[in-house]
C-alpha cells in the first residue's frame, strides 16, 4: 500500500524556494532598500510555475517607496540563482507581495496590550 506524504510537493518546493530567496537577500542584494526585507512566506501555483513571496520590513513598518521596484529587480537574479540551484521542472515566476498580515497581528497585539485587566 502507497504511503501518504505527510505534505504537498507545492509546500515542498516553497519552503525550499523560501531558504533559497531569504539567503540570496542577506548575501547577494546590494540594493540598501532590499536590506530590510525579511521572507515571510511563499505561496506556489498548483503546476508550480509562479511563486508569491511574501515579505515584511524588519522595522515593522510599511516598505518604503522604492522598495517593490528593487524586488522586481531582485527576482530575475533570484529565478536565475533558483534554475541553477534547485531541479525543477519550470524555474516558477516569482512575484513579491507585501505581508499585511503580519501588521494586521502587531496593530491588534498592540490593542490588546491596552486593554485594562479585570
């Protein structure tokens, strides 16, 4: 009898395209813009062909003007380095989406803290 995986090969890859994009922005961005940027996440299509990458500002605040531009930029290097590092079929089309969610989670930790104790 066929074992079960225990995950999708989606979760798979995006977890290995996640340690792959978070060292490429610690070592190889030369953008300062791009310094900041902390990997959060990345979500794969079903055929594996595009990739979000989700991703938060270390200071905690909005990305700054200018800061999607240099990770458009960045992610042609980025797919490049991924062809040659990882063996997949298609290197997937990454595209870079601020996380809300994570600012979402601060701004209501922040509310909480506020509330008195009874």
């Amino acid at each position: 009898m066929k074992q079960k995986r225990s995950y999708k090969r989606t979760e798979r890859v995006g977890q290995q395209l996640h340690e792959v994009i978070a060292g490429l922005l610690l070592t190889d961005a030369d953008d300062p813009r791009l310094q900041m940027v902390q990997v959060t996440g990345v979500e794969m299509s079903p055929d594996l062909r595009y990739a979000k990458v989700y991703y938060i500002m270390l200071d905690g605040e909005e990305p700054e003007e200018g800061v999607g531009a240099a990770l458009e930029r960045f992610a042609g290097y980025a797919q490049r380095v991924i062809g040659d590092q990882l063996r997949l079929q298609y290197v997937p089309r990454l595209t870079f989406v601020f996380d809300e969610a994570v600012m979402r989670g601060r701004a209501m930790d922040e509310l909480l803290a506020k509330l008195p104790e009874s």
